[in-house]
C-alpha cells in the first residue's frame, strides 16, 4: 500500500490565492492542511464545522476583488443619483442595531 495518494481538487483561483497566503504565514503547506481537514472529517464522522447560512455582515473592503469593489461603488453612485440615500446618524444606529458595531 502506497504512502500516500493523489487528489486533483477545482477550486476558484482567488479562494487559492488567498487560502495560501494565510497558511504561508502559518507555515503550513497546502496539502497537509487538506489533509489536516480530511482527518477532522474523519474524526467528526461529518464536516469539522457547522454548514449555516451566515447572518448579513457588513462589506469588509479587504476581502472584494477590484471588480467587487467597483461594483459596489456603482451602486452606491446609483442610489445617490436615485435619491435613495440616508444619514449618517442613521447608518451608524442600523450598523449597531444589525451587527452590533
């Protein structure tokens, strides 16, 4: 029985991209942490986390691609020019209201 075998996953390149710079600065390789979360499965007899739809957060700018970035400031120039616009008093209670910030 071989030592190991090979496992040909698709993953979308940004979420490499960014998976990989995390565990670079962890010091861990890609394939043990595949393989790190393959045994949690194992131990878990299921997913080593709860699969929930999260609740709504708000934008966080560092994780948009330009193309994101640039659509969302598209649509906040849409709503300004739609009129459809708040103050900032008002934002600041709703962001404390629905995400506790």
């Amino acid at each position: 029985m071989s030592k190991s075998k090979n496992l040909y996953i698709r993953i979308e390149p940004d979420v490499k991209e960014n998976a990989e710079m995390i565990l670079t600065q962890l010091g861990i390789p890609m394939s043990n942490a595949v393989g790190m979360f393959l045994k949690q499965v194992i131990l878990h007899r299921g997913l080593p986390f709860d699969v929930t739809i999260p609740r709504n957060a708000p934008l966080d700018y560092s994780t948009l691609s330009q193309e994101q970035f640039d659509a969302e400031i598209r649509k906040g120039i849409d709503d300004l020019n739609a009129g459809r616009v708040v103050s900032a008093k008002k934002v600041r209670e709703e962001m404390q209201r629905q995400y506790g910030i």
